[in-house]
C-alpha cells in the first residue's frame, strides 16, 4: 500500500494530508497515516472546517456548549474550534518536525479568507493565529492577492512562518518568492534566526485544468487537444522559477545573489507546495497531478482519496518535472495561440478561490451560530 508512497517521499516530495477535523484526530486516524503512509504535514483551509465542524461531528458539541455558556462570539469561537484542532494536529506531528530540523511536520491554519484583501487586517490576523495556537511547526496560511504580499513579507520579517496559498499564475508566483525574500532580509535585519522560518508557496493544480479546459471546449476543433495539459504545465514552470531563484538540486541552475546571502545566513528555500491535487475529471487518472510533478524539494498535499489512490495504484518514475520544461512551455504557448487569455484564466482563479473560501466561511459562521443558540437554550 505504501511503497508508492516510500518512493515518493524518496524523491523528495513531502506528503502532506489536505484535510483535518476532530474526528481525525481523536480516533487515532491522523497519527495512523505518520505511521503507515508517509504522511509529515496538514493543511487545512476555510472549506475543510466548514465540512468537519458543519458536519454535526459529536466530537465539537462539549466545546461548543462550553463557549456558548461563556456567551462569546461566533467568530471567537470558530477561532478556539479551528485553532484547538491545529494545535492537537501539532502535536501529533511535532515528532516529525522534531526530526526533520523543522522542515516538514507543520500544520497550517488559514486567515480569515474575508480579510484577503486588507492588508493590515491579514496582518494583525496572522499574529493573533500564530499567537493563538502557540506551536512552532504551525504555518499560518495568508493567500497570495495583491494585498496579501506585504503581509507575507511582513508577517515573516516577524519570524511567524507562512504557508502562502491560492497561487494560480507564474507572475505571481515570482511575485511571493521576492516577498518571502524580502521578508527574510527584514528578519536578518532584526537579529532573527532564519533557520526557524519556515515557508512553502502552494501552486493550485486541478483548478487550471478545470478552467482552461472549458474554454478549450468552447473554442472547440483542434484546440480541444490541449485540454488536461495546462495544469501540470503550469506547475513544472513554476518549478523552473523556483530553481531560478533558489537553484537546482544538482546546481546545474545557479541560485540568486539574494537568495545565496540569506542560505548564508541560514535561511531554508521556500518550497513549491501542489495544492488542490484531487483529480476533478474522472477520465483522467486519479493520481496525475501526484506522479507528474515529483521534483526534489516539493510539497504535494493530498485529499485522503488521492493519498490512498497513489498508495495503492500510482507509478512513481523519478523526477516528471525538470526533463519537461521545453514540453510546458509550448504547451502554453499553444494554448495562448487558441485564444485562451492566461491571465484572465489566473484571475478569475483568485476570485473564485478566494469568493468559495468566504463562501465556506460564511456557512460556517451559520452553523456555529445556530449551535452557540441551541446549547445556550439549555442553559
């Protein structure tokens, strides 16, 4: 069940579970998967707690009826939920973190997605999480909108360690990693030890495909050749940016100046993290955007389903990356000569992702409310 797993984790791909609830953790589910699947790392986001505390798990109900006796606020307790469950995730992983020198074990709580584009609130948020939930293996996650780069750079001139999410375009991606520099030459400036900074940049997969797929099929004839090729292209760009700053792992590509001073100074490279890997066209293979972008130095987080699927049936080859680079790049360039505009497709990427976040967390907010209600009736 687990030798794909082995082999990927032997490649230099961290497996990280994109899912946590209560549920998980008290029956023993999330140290299992340490154990047994080569699991080092949690991500969670908005629409992951909306679907593990909204789901009527009986594992919320003491906390809940504790908060609602101490008449607090909806938001502060949907803060003590999400971070009590990050906390305990932490735990479960702090041997991890403890033998990897820090680099994986982490568990990721995100800021409120309706502060995504102000700036100081994101800010003021991510001290308040980091704060909070009180661990050093824990990344606070701020999403990578226009608004929320200075936050990143500033929040990691703080020393607070920074899972960046929703990146969809390459621009923005460079955009991150010259935030996460910048960040780190703030914290130099401070007399902070970089070594304890810890940060990946998480590159959304499936939804490129999902996007750029329905307007191939509007554009129809030969362009619908294109489609299922766009996401894994993307990525292994990505990946090609990623060695363009911080270097290859064979040092075949050189690292920047800035980024050579700051590894000087004991600095860790911010890892390219695949997110949203879940597979959403079923007539592609279940684990594609797992065994397709294995590189050294990278993070794929994984919805239970592809985590058992790769486990069970995914063909690990070595490194589907760096060999394709020529491939991705006229992969894109044919795409942009059918007509698709990349860069709306990237943008109405962020909104959406964005807009489904603040979506989750306002159903959430619904139903801790309701619950808050109904156990304070009984009081």
């Amino acid at each position: 069940m687990t030798d794909a797993l082995k082999r990927l984790s032997d490649e230099g791909v961290a497996i990280w579970l994109d899912d946590l609830s209560r549920d998980r953790l008290n029956s023993g589910n999330l140290a299992e998967l340490v154990q047994s699947k080569h699991v080092v790392g949690v991500t969670t986001n908005p629409t992951i707690f909306q679907k593990a505390i909204g789901g009527g798990s009986a594992a919320y109900e003491s906390q809940l009826r504790d908060l609602a006796v101490r008449k607090v606020t909806t938001d502060e307790a949907i803060r003590m939920i999400t971070t009590s469950d990050v906390r305990d995730a932490a735990d479960v992983l702090r041997p991890v973190y403890d033998a990897s020198n820090g680099r994986d074990g982490r568990v990721s709580i995100e800021v409120d997605p309706r502060l995504a584009h102000q700036t100081a609130a994101t800010i003021a948020e991510a001290k308040q999480l980091w704060w909070l939930v009180d661990r050093p293996n824990v990344l606070i996650k701020i999403p990578a909108t226009k608004a929320g780069l200075p936050a990143i750079a500033e929040v990691l001139g703080k020393g607070i360690s920074v899972n960046v999410t929703l990146i969809f375009s390459l621009e923005r991606y460079r955009a991150v990693m010259d935030a996460y520099l910048t960040g780190l030459e703030t914290a130099k400036a401070g007399g902070l030890d970089l070594s304890q900074i810890e940060s990946v940049a998480s590159f959304f997969v499936s939804r490129v495909d999902t996007e750029i797929d329905k307007r191939l099929d509007k554009i129809g004839g030969d362009a619908k050749n294109l489609r299922s090729k766009a996401a894994l292209a993307n990525a292994r760009l990505a990946y090609q940016a990623y060695e363009e700053v911080f270097g290859s792992a064979d040092r075949s590509t050189k690292p920047s100046d800035r980024w050579k001073a700051l590894e000087a100074a004991g600095a860790k490279p911010q890892r390219p993290l695949w997110a949203s890997t879940g597979v959403k066209d079923p007539n592609l293979p279940d684990t594609l955007y797992v065994t397709e972008l294995v590189a050294p130095g990278t993070v794929n987080t994984m919805p239970e389903g592809t985590l058992d699927a790769t486990g069970d049936h995914g063909v690990v080859t070595g490194d589907t990356i760096t060999p394709n680079y020529a491939d991705a790049q006229a992969v894109m360039d044919a795409i942009a000569a059918a007509g698709v505009d990349y860069d709306d497709v990237v943008q109405v990427l962020e909104d959406e992702g964005v807009e489904k976040f603040e979506q989750s967390w306002i159903e959430l907010l619904d139903t801790v409310t309701a619950s808050l209600a109904s156990f304070a009736d009984e009081n």
